[in-house]
C-alpha cells in the first residue's frame, strides 16, 4: 500500500507517519469525489425513473451542496462536477427509457431538473463570459440543443395528458420527435468533433470519442422515434440497443471525470498511472471499457426489471401479441411491437 501511495502523490523520501497522513488526505480527497458522484449518479436517476419525487428533490439538494463544497473548499476541478451532472441527466434518460421502447418522455416535475441545468448553463454562460468567442457560442449551442431534448420529452407527456382522445395531434407530435430529438442530439456530437475544452492530447480523444458515441445515440433515438411514430414502440432488441447508447455516453462521461479531473489542478488517474501510454490506445482502452460496463448495466437492468422479452429486433414472438403475417414480414430493424 505504501509503494502504491508513493507512487500516486510523488513521494519520494517520507517517514512512516507522512506516509500516514499523506494517504489519509489523498484517500479522503480520492474517495469522497467518487463516492458521492457515484451515488449522485445511482440514486438521481433510480428516483425520477421510478416517479419517486420525494427522493428525486432530496438527491438533487444533495448533489449541490456536495458540489459546491468540492468545488469550493477542496479546489476540485469544476470540470469533474460539470462532467458527472451531465453523466447524471444522460443517465436518468437512459433508465426512463430501459422499460418503454419510446423516445424519453418526462412527468414535469421529472423535467425541472434538466431544464433548470441546461437553462442556467445558457443564463450563466452570457452572463459569466457572453458569446463574443466561438468557443462560448459553442457551449450554447450544446446547451440549447440538450434543453430542447428535455422541453420535448416533457411536452409530449404533457400532450397526452391534455389531449388523450386527439390521435392526429398526438401523432403529428410522435413524427416530429423523429427529426427534432435526432437532429439535437447530433447536432451536439457534431459540436464535439472539434470543440476544444481541454488541449491535453487524452481529453481531446475523449471528446472526439464522445462526439461520435452521442451522433450514434442521435441516430438511434430517431430509430426509436419512428417506431413510435405510428403509436407502437421498439421491439425488445431496439430498446435495449436505446437504452445502452444513453447509458454508454454517461458512462464514458463518467470515466473523463475521475481519469482527467478528480484532483485539483485538472489532474486525474490517468496522470497518476498512465501518464506515458499512447493517447489514442488508452482512449480506445478507455471507450472499450466504458461500453463494456454499460453492457452489463443495461443487462443487469433488464434482468432486475423483470421485463418479458418478445423477440428481438422488432419481431414479436408473442402468439398473444403477435401481429398478422403481413405485418411481421413489414417489420424491420426499426421494428414496432405493438
């Protein structure tokens, strides 16, 4: 333990008693960041998926007092907060949409939460720094994107509160979510191909790689906009598929988050024990780990939920359920099950 300490804080030459004190503060200063962006990032999106508004406003006070205590007390980077809220709210989406094989859509008091961060983000980006730089306009147009993800998950809810018995309204709305939803999540990744927010060589791949991995979730999430469309919903394999390319993006967000920015001074456990390795094979290291664990997270999910699956890919199994033959040869990767 002591070889592993040294080698994580640099030092070199200390009595047993340094040793001692020195691995108290850096675990403390380790593990408490983690700890508590680990549990932010369980429980936030266990309670606003399962409707439990109570612990929903309770897990949000926390995560903010927690943040800005880090931020402000223990000179935690804000770049590791800004990165796990994001992973949060990428999340949350990911397990509202594990169980219903339908675009994300949200209870209002389920979008307060998203569309008060993004909508400050966009308050406090004019106000802080304005939009002068094309690098700030960026972080707006990110955040603009994000915010209309969110207005459109809860505008749809509240349509089929108001207007239950309108079936072309209520359709007309499920079509336009196949371009508005996609298009924003693209145009976000698009943003990320070349936006620059950190030059170190190993954040720069993180947002390349990232970038991609949300355009995949933009074309997927239309996939599923357009099975919905007709007032069905994605077959079991689509939905699941769905599911991962949300919880991947936040996994990986996640990962940048305690790899480049745990400790102060935009340092992170790659610096720490990776410092020398080649930039491109630890992000491809990095990315391929981060899918991996969403894939057991996504399994894991489907599993607890006891959902029954029907087929794969669109095609239903179900003789209860199952369609009329014509129907299933029509059925194809972006499959509805009705």
């Amino acid at each position: 333990c002591i070889a592993f300490w040294r080698r994580s804080v640099g030092a070199r030459s200390l009595t047993m008693s340094h040793y001692i004190g020195v691995m108290s503060s850096t675990t403390y200063c380790t593990f408490y960041p983690l700890l508590t962006a680990l549990a932010s990032c369980t429980v936030f999106p266990f309670a606003v998926a399962s409707g439990r508004a109570r612990l929903t406003a309770v897990s949000a006070v926390c995560l903010a007092c927690t943040a800005s205590h880090q931020t402000s007390w223990m000179a935690v980077p804000t770049e590791f907060w800004g990165h796990v809220v994001i992973a949060q709210v990428i999340l949350t989406a990911g397990a509202c949409v594990l169980r219903t094989g339908e675009p994300i859509t949200l209870e209002p008091w389920q979008a307060v939460v998203p569309i008060a961060i993004f909508g400050s983000l966009i308050v406090g980006e004019y106000v802080t720094v304005g939009f002068g730089r094309l690098h700030y306009v960026a972080h707006g147009v990110s955040y603009i994107c994000c915010l209309m993800v969110a207005i459109s998950a809860a505008l749809s809810k509240l349509l089929q509160r108001w207007f239950p018995f309108d079936e072309e309204l209520l359709s007309r709305a499920r079509t336009a979510r196949i371009v508005l939803d996609s298009v924003c999540l693209f145009s976000v990744g698009i943003v990320l191909t070349n936006h620059r927010h950190d030059v170190r060589p190993v954040p720069k791949l993180f947002h390349e790689m990232q970038a991609y991995m949300v355009m995949t979730l933009g074309v997927v999430a239309g996939f599923v906009a357009a099975a919905a469309s007709t007032g069905g919903s994605a077959g079991p394999g689509l939905r699941l598929l769905h599911c991962f390319c949300w919880v991947a993006n936040g996994i990986f967000l996640l990962a940048m988050a305690a790899l480049m920015y745990v400790w102060p001074g935009r340092d992170g456990f790659h610096y720490r024990w990776y410092s020398t390795a080649d930039p491109s094979e630890a992000i491809s290291i990095y990315l391929a780990l981060s899918c991996f664990f969403s894939a057991l997270l996504v399994a894991a999910g489907e599993l607890a939920s006891g959902a029954r699956l029907r087929g794969a890919w669109g095609v239903v199994t179900d003789t209860k359920a199952a369609p009329d033959e014509g129907d299933i040869e029509a059925m194809s990767f972006l499959g509805s099950s009705r």
